[in-house]
C-alpha cells in the first residue's frame, strides 16, 4: 500500500500531496501578480521549481500540465516563457484554456502532476 504525504497542509489544501512516486501539487499562481502574463509566468514556473524541489523532483519529471489563462490573447506570449522553461528532451501533456481565475489580478494558473 502506498503512503500519501502531504506537505505544507492547512485547514484547506495541501501544498503537494504525494502518493507513492507521483506528484500532486496545488495550483500554482505568481506570488507578485503586479506584472503582466510574462512576469506571472516566470513567477508560476518558480513556483513549480520549488514545489517540485520539496517533493523530490524537477520539471523533467512533469506528467501533465494544465495551463488556465484569464484571457486567451495571452496565449502566445506565456507559451514564450514556458517554451524557455519546460525541459525539451521531457515535455509533459498539456493542456491550456480560459477561465474566471479566483481573483480579478491572475492572469495564469499552472497545475501539474508529477513524478518522483
């Protein structure tokens, strides 16, 4: 039987929660969300790097990204940053849309699942 660990929990969500050697980590969102998509990709994408770090792993080992944007006519420009990020050799299933984020100054969230 797997063990799950949960990391980083509070009364609502777990930071990344690991069951067995795969990765769940919240979604992630920039913590300064004061620039524009570029900006809030890079700082969605660190947010990756360290969540990942936490649980033993690194964006080679990401299984599947789902990608969600405020607005869709920012497409081209956070796939500029995320083209620089993601590790060629290993990329992941992705998928990208539009939604309502949670507050009016998102622009992006990035979830990902992962292995160890």
């Amino acid at each position: 039987m797997s063990t799950i660990t949960r990391i980083e929990p509070n009364h609502r969500r777990s930071r990344v929660v690991i069951h067995g050697d795969t990765i769940y980590p919240a979604g992630q969102v920039a913590s300064d969300t004061n620039g524009d998509i570029t900006h809030q990709t890079k700082g969605c994408l660190a947010n990756i790097d360290h969540v990942l770090a936490l649980a033993g792993s690194d964006k080679s080992k990401i299984l599947s990204a789902t990608i969600w944007l405020r607005d869709m006519t920012n497409f081209k420009a956070m796939n500029e940053v995320w083209d620089a990020w993601i590790d060629p050799e290993n990329p992941p299933a992705r998928s990208c849309g539009e939604v309502k984020l949670a507050r009016p100054d998102l622009l992006i969230e990035i979830i990902i699942i992962a292995a160890r």
